[in-house]
C-alpha cells in the first residue's frame, strides 16, 4: 500500500468516532426538512450542495417561518463564518496545493474533520508529504457518513420518535474531539473564554454568540502565546 493510501486510511481511521455524533445530525437534518415540506430528494441534495448540518437546520427552521430569502443566506453565512477561522489556521498546512484543489479540500472542511487533522497535523507523527490525503480520508468519511445518513433520515425520519433526543450525541462528540487539543496555558484560556463568552452571548439574534464567543477566545488565546513567547 502507497504511503498515500496509508494516509488516507489512517484519517478514516481516526476520524470514525466522529461518526457517532455526525450521523444523528445527520438524521436530523434529513427528518427536519422533510416535516418542514421539502421533497426528500431536495432535502437529501441540500446536504450535498450545501454540507453544513447547523446552517441547514438554520434554514430550513428560517424557510419554515416563510422568512426572506436574503435572512435565510444571511443567517447561514454568519453560522458558517467559523470555517474562515478553521481556513485561516488549517491553510498553511497545504502551502504548494493548487487553487484549483483547494477549493475542493475547502468544500470537504468540516468540523470534526478540522480538529482531526489539526491534531495530526502538529503531531510528531504527521508528515508533510501526506497532509492531504489524510485531510481527505478524515472530511471524506465524513461526507460519506453526513450525506448517507441525511438521506436515511429524509425517507424514514417520520417513524423515528422524537423522544429519542439524537441530538445529545453532537456536543459530546465536539467536547471529545477538542479536549485533546487543549495542551498548553493559551489553548486552556481560549476554550473558557470562547465557551464562557457563547454562552453569555446565547440570546443575540442569528447565533452571532457563537461568533462572538469563537473570536474572543481567539484574542484570549493570541494575547497570552505571545505573553508567553516574550516571557
């Protein structure tokens, strides 16, 4: 087997206990849309077109208040402004990469998938050469499982009961994959002030707390590497 292969069999590998959070939403994006009045074929194609289970439950939630078209793209562009930030620190990594290709991995970016490989990437383990293709073993299963499980929930969510709570499974999963990261002084106070912040900024209109606690958390954790770096 090619050291690619390697690599991309590797970022499958360790990203699937992601999965256990991933699908549920999944499910839930696909039995939202349909009781919402979306087809389910629409419903199924949304998360191929658009990949972002929160903007699209967003949406369809928005579309389901009959609300302007300019509110629904609006509130799933604020949602999805995180994924600059995840860009902006996940895009040196693949210094040498085509345009072209890059537009593709960008497509592919998800949040799992970035903690995933950032954790890889500064790694003692990770190599230079194979960045992408573990990039693309973790986003693709990803993909693969959100978008298989969407459909599933579109064509039988109706029977699922709704007592059944599968969203519980999401923040485990986001808390199980960022508490590793957390290894140093800065890390520790970006993740109590952006998740301090967020929950205090909870009540602003279209999920702006999640912005607000994500960049404060950001300077939080910027100001004290560099404290720490003049130390």
């Amino acid at each position: 087997m090619t050291d690619r292969k390697l690599a991309f069999m590797q970022g499958a590998r360790d990203i699937s206990p992601i999965l256990a959070g991933v699908m549920p939403f999944g499910l839930l994006c696909g039995a939202v849309g349909v009781s919402a009045g979306m087809p389910e074929w629409a419903t199924s194609m949304m998360s191929v077109i658009v990949f972002a289970g929160a903007s699209q439950l967003a949406a369809i939630q928005l579309m389901g208040e009959h609300a302007s078209i300019a509110v629904v793209i609006f509130t799933g562009l604020i949602i999805n402004a995180r994924f600059f930030m995840y860009s902006a620190s996940i895009g040196p990594h693949f210094k040498g990469v085509p345009p072209l290709q890059k537009a593709g991995l960008a497509y592919l970016l998800t949040d799992g998938g970035y903690a995933v490989s950032m954790a890889h990437f500064l790694s003692k383990e990770s190599s230079t050469a194979n960045r992408v293709w573990y990039y693309l073993g973790t986003n693709v299963v990803i993909w693969v499982g959100y978008v298989a499980s969407t459909v599933f929930g579109a064509y039988i969510g109706a029977v699922i009961p709704p007592e059944w709570r599968l969203d519980f499974a999401i923040p485990l999963t986001f808390t199980a994959v960022v508490m590793p990261v957390i290894i140093d002084r800065p890390m520790v106070l970006a993740a109590l002030v952006s998740g301090g912040v967020a929950v205090a900024a909870a009540s602003l209109p279209y999920n702006l707390g999640l912005m607000v606690g994500a960049v404060s958390g950001m300077v939080v954790g910027y100001l004290a590497e560099r404290r720490l770096a003049g130390a």
